[in-house]
C-alpha cells in the first residue's frame, strides 16, 4: 500500500466504512485563519459548500501530503485564488489525508503554512479512504467545480490514464464559467 500512496495512485478495495464525525466549522473564513486545516466530515463538508456567500463557483482541490503531483500543483491552486477569487470563485484545498495519522495531518499543516495557502483549507475527518469513494476518484490530485448550490458542475481527475488533466484546463474552465456568468 506504501508504494501506492507514495505515487497517488490510490485504489480502493471494497467500501470503507464512516468514521468519526466532526463539528461544524464556522462560514466565516477569517476565524479559523489562513493556514487553519478545518477538519469536516463528509456530510459537514457538503454543507459548507453552501456556505460561500457571494461566491458563483467553488473549487474543490483533493490532495495530500504524501502525494507529489498534488504539492507540485498546489501553487497553480493559489494563483486560481488571486486571480479568480475577486470574481466570485472561492477555492478549497481538500487534504484525503489520514486524519488519525498525526505526522500526516502534521505534514499538511506544515505544507499549508510553507505555501501561505490563505484559502479554506479542509482536512475530510474520515476514515482513510472515504475521501476517495466519496468523490468516486481512484487518484488525486483530483480538482472539482461546485454550483453557489453546493451541486457538482465539472469535474478533473487523474483516473483515466490516456486523459489526464492540467492545471491550465481547470484555470480555462474557471474562466469560461466566470465569464459565462457575467
């Protein structure tokens, strides 16, 4: 299982079963700080796609520490933030890290804090793996676009090995959407 997490390419095996819940952060960003890692569970982290006011489309980037691609691209996420967050578009980093793994969740606090990542930044506070069947992706870095509504609009992910996506595409798409909705 090592070598697969090392490389992001995450199968799962059969359903995971829920694992404990957690509360409900607050809407209000700035409370939590910019480097906070807000740990949700599934159904609490749906609810806080909602929350964005003012917000046209959220994006949703699943990554984790252990996966190089997902810390490489990270900065294209941060660039998204400044040039699209003025126009209505709120980014989320989704780390599918294994919560009950402290030197993991370490791991991605201290690279949040490195990358000055002042977007929200949610740990799923789930047992490992649900993360995975959840957003019904089998690799990350997994980026998803989500309606003011919360409802999945578009969606990049690293499951089919003759089409993986780019960071450029999910930064033309975000544009296309902002622009469509202006």
């Amino acid at each position: 299982m090592t070598a697969l997490k090392s490389s992001c390419m995450i199968v799962l095996a059969g359903a995971v079963a829920l694992g404990a819940w957690a509360r409900l952060a607050p809407a209000d960003d700035s409370a939590a700080g910019p480097t906070t890692l807000e740990r949700l569970d599934w159904a609490h982290f749906q609810t806080r796609l909602k929350e964005f006011k003012g917000s046209k489309y959220t994006l949703v980037d699943a990554w984790a520490s252990n996966c190089g691609p997902c810390k490489e691209n990270f900065p294209h996420l941060l660039k998204m933030h400044k040039q699209f967050g003025p126009k209505g578009l709120k980014v989320v980093s989704l780390s599918l890290d294994d919560p009950s793994d402290k030197t993991a969740v370490g791991e991605a606090e201290k690279f949040l804090k490195e990358k000055k990542a002042d977007i929200v930044n949610i740990l799923l506070d789930e047992e490992y793996g649900v993360g995975f069947e959840k957003l019904s992706v089998n690799a990350i870095p997994a980026v998803f676009l989500f309606s003011p509504e919360g409802k999945e609009i578009k969606r990049f992910t690293m499951d089919d090995p003759n089409n993986q996506f780019t960071y450029d595409e999910v930064e033309k798409a975000v544009a296309a959407l902002l622009a469509a909705g202006s």
